[in-house]
C-alpha cells in the first residue's frame, strides 16, 4: 500500500484501479489509451505512485517470451509513444529513468488512495462510501499478459486487500472504541460486501480443532490425529476457506480458553471439533462446527466404519461428509486431493506420532523420537509419500531448532527426503519448499526461489509453502514482494511467533517502523526473542529500551534459545555478563560497545564447534560488522544462519554497511545472489548491478 501523501487536490490526473482501468484528465475527460501495453504499464505504476518499476521487469511481464534485447526495444517504443500522448493531454505525470519508471505521486490520485486517505484519517463515511463503490471490482480488471503478469499481479492484489483490511479494521476498533455503533456497523457492512464480491469473496475463516479420542481396545492407533490431518488436507483444498495453521491451532488450544475466545485468537468464523470413539466392532466419528462467535453448534454429523475404512486410502473421511460440512460453511467442497498416503494402520500411526511430534521440534528430544517413528513407518511402506515429507521436514527442524553440528548434512538428508516424497507424489508443494532450502546451502538461491515459487502455485492455502516463499523472497532483498506473501503467512497462522520475526524484518527493511515495532511487540508477546524487536528499536534511537528488550531476552535461553552446538550451558552469572555485553553492542549506540562486541564475536568464530552459528553470524549483520558476516556466509549457509539473511536489507546504520561495502557485490556473486537477481529481479535496494554503471 502507498505512504499516504499530503492530499492531491491538485492532482493532474484521477486513476480508477478498482474493476477495468481507466485514467481522467483534472477536468474530467477521460484519457484514451489505446495501446494496451501502455494501459497496464500506467495501471501498474499507479497503484504506487512513486515507487518506481524496473524497465528489465516491465519488459519481461509485459513482453514475455521475446528475446531480452527485442523485449527492451518494445518497452522503449512503448513508452515514447505513452509519454507523448499524456503530454498531448497535458498530463506530464511520468518519471522515466535510464532503468527505472514511476509516476510522480502528487500529480495523480486514485480511488485506491482515497481510500486509504479515508482510512487513515479516521473518514469513516468517505470510506464507508468508496467500499460499497467498488465492492465487487478486483483490482485492475480485464489485463492478461500470461503467466507471469498474472503471478505479479495476485501478489499486488493480496499485499492491498491485507493492508485495507488491517486499515479498516484499525477504524473498526476506534468506532467501537468511540460507542459509534452506527458508524461502526456501516462500515463494517461495506467491509464485508467488499470481502463477499472481490477475489476472496469467500475465504470463510476454519480452524480444525485436535479431535477426542476415546478408545476401549488402548493401543497406539492414533486416528483422531488421522481425521485431524485428513480433514485439514481435505479443507486446505478448497478456495474459499482460509483454514488456520496446525501451529496456531495447537497454541491456542494448548493455552486454553472458550470456544468464542479461540476463535478470536486465530482469526476464524468457524471451528471444527470432534470425536472419535473406537469399540471392538465399529469405529465411530462425530464432527461438529462451532459458529466462533456464539460458540454454538450449527452442524454435525456421525459416521461409523471399522478401523480399516479410516486408514484405507484417502477414506479417512468420506465424501458425504466433506460435502455436508462444506454446505453448512456455504461454499462448493473440492474434489479430494491426491495424497500419496498408506493402507498400513501401523505405518500410519506411526506416521502421526512422528508428524505431531515434528510439530513440538523445540521440546527436548521431541524431534529425534520424531524421526525414529518416521523412519519406522517408511521401513512398512516405503511409498508413503505424505511421511517422506514429514521426514524431510523433521531433519530441517534438527538443523534449526537443535544444537546440531551437521547442519548441512542435515539439509541435505532433508532434500533427498523430499526428492523422495515429490517423486512417489508430485503435488507435494510443502517438500517441495523443503527442497529449496538446501539449494541455499549449496549457494544456488536462483534454484531455491524455483522451488518455493512451485511449491505456492501446487498449495496456495499452506502456511508453511507461503511463509517459506515470503522468507526466501526476504533473503534476496526482494522485500516489496515478499510482504504480501508473510501477510497471508500471518493470517494464516496468527499465533506463530516465527511469522512475526519476518513481519517485524520485512517493515523494518521498508522503513515502516511503526508497523515493525507492533510486529515485533507481537512476536515477544508470543514468546520469541525479542532481539529484532531490539535492532527497530535501536534504529530509531531508543537505545535504552532497546538494550533492555535484547537483555530481558537472556531468560528465554535453554528453552526458546538453546547454546549454540557443541558448548555447554553457561551459568547464570556468565549468561547475564555475555548478554549485557551483546546487547550494549548491538543496540547501544556507542561505538566502543559495538567494537568490543565485534572483537568478541571474531572470537567466537575462530574458537565455536560451529563457526556459522546463528549466535555469530546475526549480530555480525545487526552490527554491520562486514567482514566478519560476509565471511560466514561465504564460507557456509545453513538452515539455522540463513535466516539471518533477511536482516541484511535494512537501510539504516550500521547494518547497511555490509551492503555498501566494496566487497559486497562480489560476495553476492559467490553465494548465488547476483544469479538469484538476474534471473527472478534484483533487490529493492539494489536495482540493477551497480558495477555495470
């Protein structure tokens, strides 16, 4: 969404963004351009006035399958021949560049910028109005240019309807607030209108609650977890539901509270709870949906079957039922998923012993006994494709969340798990953005980025496949791009701390660094380290608080945190001692504090088990201490010090010194990142090779 300007009353030119484009002169004529190229580059730069787009990617959404140089030429063509007709109107509003073209932001308004107006300043009849205006209209309608352009322009459409809603719901809690019921209900209705007609108009909030189990035989046939996973994979499937993510599920129900409270939390209309009940003869299950709001039952219904009629292939839940509870949300159930999944019950639940635990990485010893259970299944049904996944993703949770010293290793044993699992079951989109990571390691990112980008098109509703391709977008410095991808990460899963920590990054490295530090206030309040809260609120000068967020994060270590891999815990007092040191360093704002930090973290890395450690290498970024960070990660990216990547894209001092140091582009080149650019786009802060100029 555009920074909200000084209002433009003066504007040379109106835009309509909301349903078929269309451009009108100060005094009211629409301006007719014929040219449909030049109407979807026009379309394109308004809906950021200001924020400019590269000619390289112009050319490429607009004129795909031509040859680079041919490609070009057309673009060149193209806006000659725009410019010289929009100053025949007398509407001077391009900004071209020798590699960059915008529109200047004062010349111009749209009715997407009064609608954020509206919002921002609290105009809540102005918005109430605009909204019933354009309920049913997507933004830029009617403009098709191929895959490509389609691809870029659903991440646009998702990035703005994320930032209206949070926009209107912000104006929401203030009329609430106010006792302006009327107003409150008014615009809500349009809100509402709005999400029934546009693109989402049915993605109806679900979660799936962990389901009872009762059972008289005992035993280890876990099929409450099976419906859970059956019904989450069957639901995920369709369209219009956004279901909760299996995190935030667990979280909250884990933390307790009412039916009503819980969905709150997690952001959903509906929930899904039910039992199972296991006899000698039958085998009973009971589903219920919940209205969120009342806690009310509005539907449910029972089904009986013997045990091997749950763990028969793909009918662990039948049909029928899928197409009542899909009736009772309002929306059209989709035809079942081909899962590659196994007729064994006991491969089976050991399969949902292994997989739940999977889910607990960060207790103790969970993840291990995780991976001897999955490899115990897959040694009954070697062809189950859904545990190789869970596999796969077990051994990438061993290389982030444990003191591992094999990290690399550990990435590559998950990367031949999902090579498995994608070759037994091709729409494996989760091991598919498994499988990117270890591209990473191997410093090929161009090819990682392949795969998350596979990975969304095959499963669009998973939290997991959109938070991976949001983050691997954060490392190549492609951040504009990978915000609206988070954003629906965040919606998704609501109470995972992790997607917070990429929120809170991604704002920062824009520069909105209010909506970072309410990222980043999230993310402590879940119970993650509050370090990168600490960084924004250095950043912004509050170096006292921020010293003491960073400290205060001691307390999470051997629990959230665990020692760095290979060393022992430290004792209280040298914990407290080490912490004050690093946060001073890092958040301090003196330079002889960041220098004594530096010199100890040069330390660390000539003397740690593991050299690459993320304890080194994130402060190293956070610190700008270039030499040190470049070193690192040219030396080794893993799946636990990647993720540090994303923080190298701030520009503020003195973690952009990394970026301007004079090595910096040839370190990009050596761990993969200039071919990453070259082939998908280059950093928003970096918009073409700089030694090419």
């Amino acid at each position: 969404m555009a920074l909200i300007e000084a209002p433009r009353e003066h504007a040379r030119v109106r835009a309509v963004l909301f349903g078929e484009f269309k451009l009108f002169a100060a005094d009211g004529r629409e301006i007719g351009i014929s040219n449909r190229r030049a109407r979807a580059i026009l379309a394109m730069l308004c809906i950021a006035p200001g924020e400019a787009i590269e000619r390289e990617q112009l050319s490429k959404l607009l004129w795909p399958g031509r040859f680079r140089a041919q490609a070009r030429a057309s673009l060149r063509q193209c806006l000659h021949d725009l410019n010289r007709q929009l100053q025949a109107a007398g509407c001077d509003i391009l900004e071209a560049g020798s590699s960059r073209i915008a529109i200047d932001p004062l010349s111009m308004r749209s009715d997407l910028h009064d609608l954020e107006a509206a919002l921002a300043s609290g105009d809540d009849t102005e918005a109430t109005r605009i909204l019933a205006e354009i309920a049913g209209r997507p933004l830029i309608e009617h403009i098709d240019f191929g895959q490509q352009f389609a691809e870029w322009l659903a991440a646009k459409r998702l990035h703005v309807e994320s930032q209206l809603r949070l926009a209107v719901q912000r104006l929401l809690d203030v009329l609430k607030e106010t006792s302006r019921v009327e107003a409150h209900d008014r615009l809500a209705a349009a809100w509402a209108g709005r999400e029934a007609m546009h693109g989402r108009r049915r993605r109806i909030g679900v979660a799936v609650l962990p389901f009872e189990q009762h059972d008289e035989l005992g035993g280890g046939l876990f099929l409450a977890e099976g419906v859970v996973d059956e019904l989450q994979s069957r639901l995920g499937a369709i369209a219009e539901l956004s279901l909760a993510g299996r995190t935030s599920v667990n979280a909250m129900t884990a933390h307790g509270g009412t039916l009503p409270e819980i969905a709150a939390k997690l952001g959903v209309s509906h929930l899904v709870e039910g039992t199972v009940l296991r006899s000698p003869d039958l085998t009973s299950l009971t589903i219920r949906l919940i209205d969120g709001k009342s806690g009310r039952e509005i539907w449910s219904e029972r089904w009986q079957d013997t045990v091997d009629g749950f763990v028969g292939a793909r009918k662990v839940i039948g049909s029928q039922l899928i197409a009542g509870l899909c009736k009772a949300l309002g929306v059209e159930g989709a035809a079942a998923p081909h899962r590659r999944m196994t007729a064994n019950r006991e491969a089976y639940a050991l399969y949902l012993q292994g997989r739940s635990l999977v889910q607990r990485s960060m207790t103790e010893g969970a993840v291990a006994t995780a991976i001897e259970l999955l490899e115990r299944s897959l040694a009954i049904d070697p062809e189950f494709a859904e545990c190789w996944t869970a596999m796969a993703e077990a051994h990438v949770h061993t290389a982030v969340y444990t003191p591992c010293l094999e990290r690399v290793e550990r990435s590559g044993q998950a990367a031949a798990c999902a090579d498995r699992a994608i070759s037994l079951d091709p729409g494996q989109g989760h091991a598919l953005a498994m499988r990117g990571i270890h591209e990473w390691t191997l410093g090929n990112p161009a090819k990682a980025l392949d795969f998350a980008l596979e990975a969304y098109r095959l499963e669009p509703n998973n939290a997991d496949v959109t938070v991976r391709l949001g983050s691997f977008l954060l490392y190549l410095g492609r951040t504009r791009e990978a915000l609206p991808f988070i954003e629906a990460a965040v919606e998704l899963d609501p109470v995972y701390g992790r997607n917070y920590v990429l929120l809170c990054t991604a704002h920062f490295n824009q520069g909105n660094m209010d909506a970072a530090l309410a990222a980043g206030q999230r993310m402590v309040d879940l119970g993650m380290p509050g370090m990168w809260l600490a960084v924004v609120q250095s950043a912004i000068g509050e170096h006292e608080k921020a010293v003491e967020t960073y400290y205060r994060t001691r307390l999470l270590m051997n629990s959230v945190i665990l020692p760095p891999a290979g060393t022992a815990p430290m004792s209280d007092e040298a914990r407290d001692a080490y912490w004050r040191l690093a946060a001073k360093g890092i958040c301090g704002g003196k330079e002889e504090d960041r220098a004594l930090y530096c010199q100890m973290l040069a330390g660390l890395h000539a003397t740690m088990p593991d050299p690459y450690d993320p304890t080194i290498a994130f402060p190293a970024i956070w610190m700008g201490h270039s030499t040190l960070a470049m070193k690192i990660y040219r030396e080794r990216i893993h799946p636990a010090n990647m993720f540090g990547l994303m923080s190298l894209w701030a520009d503020v001092d003195p973690i952009r010194q990394t970026r301007l140091h004079p090595d910096f582009m040839q370190f990009a080149e050596d761990i993969g990142l200039v071919e990453a650019w070259n082939r998908h786009g280059w950093p928003d802060l970096l918009p073409a090779d700089p030694r090419k100029n």
